[in-house]
C-alpha cells in the first residue's frame, strides 16, 4: 500500500565547532547541522517502540555516487503521522554548496534501522532548494531549505521491526474520539478521562498490574500548536479498565501547569509506552481530537 512520505530539510542556524586533535582554536571547524523531518504512517510503523532503538534510525540520500547519511535526532506525532527529525553536520562555509548538491537531483532516498533498509524510494526528484529564514521553533531559529512529498511503501515486518497490537479506538464517555479535527469531538471537561481500546491477538490481554508501565500522551492546541507531554510523573493517570482497554486521564493539576481551555480544539496522542504484549509493542496510532465544551 501506498503511504505518504514527506520530506523536510531545514538548516539549523546555530553554529557548533568540532575540535582536532590537538584542541588548537585555530584548527577548530564551524559546523551548522542540517535537519530532515520525514513523516511515517504512524498506522503501521510504530515509530517510538516496534523499532527496538529508534535512535538507530538513519535517513541516506544517494545522488549518483555520493550517499548523505542523515542521525536520528528526534520524532513526535503529527496527526497520523510520526515524523522523524534526522541530522547531519555540514561545515558551516559548505552549506550552501551542500545544499546545491541535492537541490532539483534525482536520488534515492532511504530509511535504514541499524544498517537495515525498512523504507526506500528510487529515482525521485528533489526539489530546487533555497535558504529562507523561518519562525524560530522551541526557541531554535531554522531555515526551509526544501519541501517534497512522495509516496513508498513502508513494510511492517523486517528487521528491527517487531509484532505489534494496535489501538482502534479512543473514546470519550463511550463516544469515539475523531481522528480528524474538523470536525472534533465535544468533551464536556478540561480534566477528561479517556478510554484507550486495543485491538489484541488471540488470547491476548493487557498486564494486569500496570504500575510498572510508562505512557507519554501529547496533547497540542489545535489553534496555538503549543503542546505538552504528559507522563505519569507529571499529570497522567493510566489504569487497566478491561482485559483489552484503559483509562488515560488528563488532569489540570500536573507539574507542567497546563489546563485545557474551554471552546478550544485540542489533538492527544500517545507518544510512547512501555507496554508490551507477548513481546509485542504498540503501533504508534496518531493524533485524537477533541474540543472542550465547558
């Protein structure tokens, strides 16, 4: 099937040296790293957990002989998307004629875990590319560099990709949650409790203790974008409803001071858990929206 595939190369504007040997500040170079967003399906690549070490995640872009290895730096949900942040240092004076060497090339783009191609698209043409200066983002300002989609096929098995249940359904007061925010779905509380249905194999049910699981739930203001992550350290209750089910409850009195607010559309998303089931990890499953009513 085929699944959108975004790309995003941004320039960090922030500087770093990498120093030689001899720790002579003559000899230190400037570097600027330059980084990639890449949007997976987040239905079928469970981004935060089905890949043992998402940190092994690596971003290559071949034009002719040359390969571009771009890190793992980051990734967070997006509607139905994970979007993974890679990075590569590129010697601050070079910038320029690194980015022409991509700009409007045809090349091959490719998503590796530990070495091992899980997602790969040949042939594809990337985009003219032009520095801009863009918003400043979590306090750190970037350039656009470049945008393009295409579509690949992203496998669900393979190596470094494990078994994973899935949710199929977030609800609220038995209504389900929409995936989409418009239109989103009414909650009538800024402390709601939401019920997280799995869809489990044959003779599979959730741990009966749960004491010992970890969650991280993001939830976002679909007007501002500001989001917070709420874990059970600072906010999140998670407890075990059913063999197949649990209750995720967002209260207001969490340590990141964050209260949700009243006539305002808000996504949450479940980011990363612990959870396994028979060695199974949960396919991350995107962005829930809901609007507080009162």
């Amino acid at each position: 099937m085929k699944k959108l595939f975004i790309l995003f190369l941004l320039i960090s504007l922030v500087p770093f040296t990498v120093g030689c040997w001899n720790d002579d500040d003559d000899d230190q170079v400037a570097t600027t790293n330059v980084l990639l967003n890449q949007a997976l399906p987040a239905a079928n690549f469970a981004a935060a957990n089905a890949i043992q070490d998402i940190t092994k995640l690596t971003y290559e872009i071949k034009v002719g002989t040359t390969t571009y290895i771009f890190y793992y730096f980051s990734h967070k949900v997006v509607g139905t998307t994970v979007v993974v942040t890679f990075y590569k240092p590129v010697e601050t004076s070079s910038v320029s004629t690194f980015v022409s060497a991509l700009s409007g090339k045809t090349a091959d783009v490719t998503v590796k875990f530990s070495g091992t191609t899980i997602a790969t698209k040949t042939n594809q043409t990337l985009p003219t590319m032009t520095s801009t200066e863009a918003t400043s983002t979590s306090g750190k300002t970037i350039d656009t560099v470049a945008i393009v989609t295409t579509d690949v096929t992203i496998p669900t098995t393979g190596t470094g990709i494990v078994s994973t249940y899935a949710v199929s359904n977030v609800q609220y007061n038995g209504t389900n949650l929409s995936q989409t925010s418009s239109p989103a779905t009414n909650v009538n509380s800024t402390t709601p409790t939401f019920t997280v249905n799995f869809t489990l194999g044959a003779g599979e049910v959730l741990p009966t203790d749960l004491s010992t699981v970890t969650f991280s739930v993001t939830v976002t203001h679909e007007g501002t974008k500001k989001s917070y992550t709420l874990t059970s350290s600072d906010g999140l209750t998670i407890t075990r409803a059913s063999d197949s089910s649990v209750t995720i409850a967002v209260k207001s009195t969490n340590s990141l001071n964050e209260v949700l607010v009243v006539n305002s559309t808000y996504s949450v998303a479940i980011t990363k858990t612990s959870m396994t089931i028979n060695s199974k990890y949960l396919a991350l499953p995107g962005a829930f929206y809901f609007t507080v009513t009162q």
